[in-house]
C-alpha cells in the first residue's frame, strides 16, 4: 500500500492490524444485455454494506475495545490482492478475484480492524493462460496483471463528460453501455461459474436500457427511477453518451 493509502486506512481506523475479506457472488448467468453483469441487480454497496454491519454488530460485543470499520468499494485496501491473500479465492492476470465457486463475478467488502488476527493461508495464483489480455478490446490488459483504467471499458463506460476521441471510440464499440465482462466471460476459471445464490442480485434484474428508458429524466428523476442500482450513480449522462456513440456507430457501419 502507497503511503497516501496507509494514511487513509489509519484516519479510518487508527492503529489497524488485520483486514477481513468477505466475497459475495452476483452473477445470474450470461444472458445478452447492454449493462455489465454486476450491475443488473441490486447496488452492491448496499447489500454488501448491510452484511457486512450485521456481521460488525455480531462481533462488536465480543470485542468492545476494538474499532471495526466495514468498506465496501470506496476502499484504502488492495481488495483483490487482500481477498487473495487471507485465502478468499486466487488473483487473476485481470486483476481479479475468483472464488472456487463462482469465479470472478464475486464483490468484495472488507472490514479494517483494530484487532489483532492470525492471517489465513491463501494466495493461490491464476493459470497465466493469457486468455483475459487476448480478449480485451482495448488492450488494458499489461503483461504483469495491471489494468490501465485510460482504456478499461468498465472506467471509460462511467466516466463522466465528453470522452476523448480514442477513448470515445473503445466505447463506441464496447458490448455494453456501462462496464464490460470481456475478460471476465473469456477466462476459463469462469466456466461453469455457480449463480449467486443472493436474490438481491438475481431477482428484478435489469439487463438492458435503452434511450426510451433515460429519455428527459435529472439526475435525481434517474436515481428515484431506479434505486439501488449500480449503474445510478454518475446519473443518466455517461448512459445517454455511450448509447449515442454505439447508435451512431452502428448506423456508419450499416451506411459506409
Ligand atoms: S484468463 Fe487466464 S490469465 Fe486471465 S485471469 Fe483467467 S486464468 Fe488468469
Ligand atoms: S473489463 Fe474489458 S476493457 Fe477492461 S480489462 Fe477487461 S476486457 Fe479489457
């Protein structure tokens, strides 16, 4: 951890020693769609967030000297590595975890904690077949398992404002108007990935939108339409662009 984050991680929870990792599985099966597979259930942030405090209130009268700080997303920690490390799954070259289960379409949350734990085995390492990097579109993929974020579909489908023309046109192409799945469907530790068994992720999925369903709605409008969703929180702007740029690009490509 940089220093910047060690300082992050010491504002939230003075003294920290220990990190736990929880996974929590989303995926509901691969059917075609325009959002990323994690985002067509419930907001994880959320529903992790929840589990995560229920589990805080559980231990908390065990340990009432001890702080317990639950983190989900907004996070100092290397989540991926950490989950790796106490032995929650293996680290892919994506930069992904994948559990024996469920393979990489799992959440993480975490809690820091003043309390000292022993740490549990873990750090089982991916197959390094090379399958995620050959399938990415953008080729965000390095040869030591980073992801560059300037051409990660997933970052550029939520990042806000007018996008730069290289960028504009990786999303123009992408399969999806927010996120991306491509290395994630293209690894074989996915294969066979057991569904969540979370109804907060597997019921009242959205898959798709289309322009209809964000047509003259504010942020807020977007918010209150669809709560608890992931794909909510930049509101509907990035949505609109990204729907607009794989409209017209289809429409080149059908009149050269
Ligand atoms: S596709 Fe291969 S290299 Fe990439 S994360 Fe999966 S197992 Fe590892
Ligand atoms: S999410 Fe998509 S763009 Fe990002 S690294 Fe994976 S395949 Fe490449």
């Amino acid at each position: 951890m940089s220093a910047q984050r060690r300082s992050w991680a010491e504002k939230l929870c003075p003294d920290a020693k220990s990190a736990l990792f929880a996974l929590f599985p989303y995926d509901a099966g691969p059917e075609t769609g325009n959002l990323s597979r994690y985002a067509r259930g419930a907001d994880y942030h959320a529903v992790a967030g929840r589990a995560l405090n229920c589990f805080v209130l559980q231990v908390q009268p065990y340990y009432p000297a001890n702080r317990f700080v639950v983190l989900t997303d907004d996070s100092p920690l290397p989540e991926a590595f950490g989950a790796c490390l106490c032995g929650a799954g293996r680290l892919g070259d994506n930069g992904l975890i994948f559990d024996g289960a469920h393979g990489s379409f799992v959440f993480i949350g975490a809690v820091l904690t003043d309390l000292a734990l022993p740490p549990t085995p873990g750090g089982r390492g991916c197959l390094h077949c090379g399958a995620c990097r050959r399938a990415c579109p953008t080729g965000a993929l390095g040869a030591d398992g980073t992801v560059d974020p300037s051409r990660c579909l997933s970052a550029l489908t939520q990042q806000g404002g007018e996008l730069p023309p290289a960028a504009a046109a990786a999303v123009a192409a992408a399969p999806r108007i927010w996120g991306c799945d491509v290395c994630s469907e293209a690894c074989p530790l996915n294969r066979g990935a057991a569904p969540s068994p979370n109804p907060a992720f597997t019921e009242n999925r959205i898959l798709s939108l289309a322009p209809g369903d964000l047509e003259g709605l504010t942020r807020r409008q977007f918010q209150e339409r669809y709560p608890e969703r992931a794909f909510t929180w930049r509101g509907p702007a990035p949505l609109r662009r990204n729907l607009a740029l794989q409209q017209e690009k289809e429409q080149n490509d059908a009149n050269p």
